[in-house]
C-alpha cells in the first residue's frame, strides 16, 4: 500500500510540475507567455532546477488552466503526463526509468518525494 499525504503548514514544490503545467497548456493551444503572466512567474523561473512554489500556486495552476484552454479537455492531467514519456526533468526521472518493478519505483518515490514537494509524506507499507 502506497501512504501519500501532506503535512498542514505552507508546503512548497519544485518548479517541475509548474512546468509541465505550461507545456501542457503550450501543446493544447494556450500561449505559454500568457499562462506565466497570469501567475506572475517568468520565463526563466522554469529553468531554474532549484525554483520551489507554494504548493497553493501549483494547485491553482492545475485547477484552472485547463479551464482556460482555447478547447476544453477533460483529460488535460493525462496528456501532460503523455509529454514526460521518456522524457527526464530531473535527476530522478532517470531513476524512477530504470527501475526494474513497480516498488521499486515506488521505494525511490518515497524514499525522494520530498525533494519535489517538502509537504508530501510518502510511505510504502508492505
């Protein structure tokens, strides 16, 4: 059983899923400039493998841009997930590629989740 929760306090996440957010956007016909304006962050602020957000900012993100696409999708969260297909982010990307099962995936996860989301408790119980 995978245990995923977040701890009450003003949790903050790496700049990844910000981006991926955008890409998404950018590929369903949403000007990426337009979707960073809206939650003032700056082009550069995507580049930079260090940048963490407020987990509030994340979340809003992916509650309303795809509401604001110029053509609605439902499945917005899967074809976002369609665009990391073998594509590494970050160091642990190549990581959770080479594992041989899905524990094993699950066991780096939890053991470096907080690296992408200092609010997040992941726990793998047996």
């Amino acid at each position: 059983m995978l245990l995923i929760s977040c701890m009450p306090s003003s949790p903050n996440v790496c700049i990844k899923s910000v981006r991926l957010c955008v890409l998404a956007a950018a590929a369903a016909g949403y000007e990426p400039q337009r979707v960073l304006a809206d939650y003032g962050l700056l082009p550069e602020q995507l580049t930079d493998p260090y940048l963490r957000v407020p987990h509030t900012l994340l979340a809003r993100m992916w509650d309303e841009v795809p509401r604001r696409l110029p053509v609605t999708d439902d499945a917005f969260g899967l074809h976002a997930a369609e665009l990391l297909h073998h594509q590494a982010h970050d160091v642990m990307d190549p990581a959770l590629f080479q594992a041989s099962t899905v524990r094993g995936a699950l066991e780096l996860l939890s053991r470096y989740g907080r690296l992408h989301h200092d609010g997040a408790v992941i726990e793998l119980v047996p």
